[in-house]
C-alpha cells in the first residue's frame, strides 16, 4: 500500500496526493463527508472493487471523459442521480464492477481525471458524500 498524504487545512484549502495499490480494500461507511479538493491527484489499482450504495448523488461534469471498457458491471439503480455532462474523463477498465446504488451523490467535477484499473474493489456506503473537485 502506498499512501502519499498532504492535507493543508486553511479555510477548507485540502491538497491531497492518494494512491491505492496492491489489492486493497476501501471502505468508507456511516454517514461520512470525503471532499477532496484543489489539485489532487487519486489513483486506485490492482485488485480493488468500487461499491458506491445508500443514499449518494453520482455528479460528473466539466471536461471529464467516461469510458468503461472490458467486461464492466455498471449498475445504478433505485432513485439515483447520474449527471455526465461537458467532455468528463473517467476510465474504468480491465473486469471492474462498479455498482451505485439506493440515491448516492458523487460529484466529480473541474478536469478531473479518475482512473480505477486492474480488477480494483473501492466500497463506499450508507449516505457518504465524496466530492473531487478542482483540476484534479
């Protein structure tokens, strides 16, 4: 695991370097607020699993690229807000499954760049907020 952490709390002035690696397992659960913000830069790989469910709002938007591609399992299902909008990048490849589930909210905005690779399992769950925002 490799985990390159910076944060600088000046009046909500985050600068964060996360990198996830070697089959990892993250968890985020309970009501919690994750914001990432002002150039980051968020790497998750080799073996993890993304589980986003409960009550989160899935926002994308501002010169952000969608692709999923290699035997993907996307499913959003049950009241959940899923805006893609101007250009986004989010690559999702190599046997992922994504699920997002039961009105989540995660918003990605401001040329951010999201790559998840290589089988990975990130869970998030019970009414999180995650937010990456600001040309990341």
């Amino acid at each position: 695991m490799k985990k390159n952490c910076q944060i600088e709390n000046r009046g909500f002035l985050i600068t964060v370097l996360l990198r996830i690696s070697e089959s990892q397992n993250l968890r985020i659960s309970e009501s919690q607020n994750l914001r990432i913000s002002e150039s980051q830069n968020l790497r998750i790989s080799e073996s993890q699993n993304l589980r986003i469910s409960e009550s989160q709002n899935l926002r994308i938007s501002e010169s952000q690229n969608l692709r999923i591609s290699e035997s993907q399992n996307l499913r959003i299902s049950e009241s959940q807000n899923l805006r893609i909008s101007e250009s986004q990048n989010l690559r999702i490849s190599e046997s992922q499954n994504l699920r997002i589930s039961e009105s989540q909210n995660l918003r990605i905005s401001e040329s951010q760049n999201l790559r998840i690779s290589e089988s990975q399992n990130l869970r998030i769950s019970e009414s999180q907020n995650l937010r990456i925002s600001d040309s990341q």
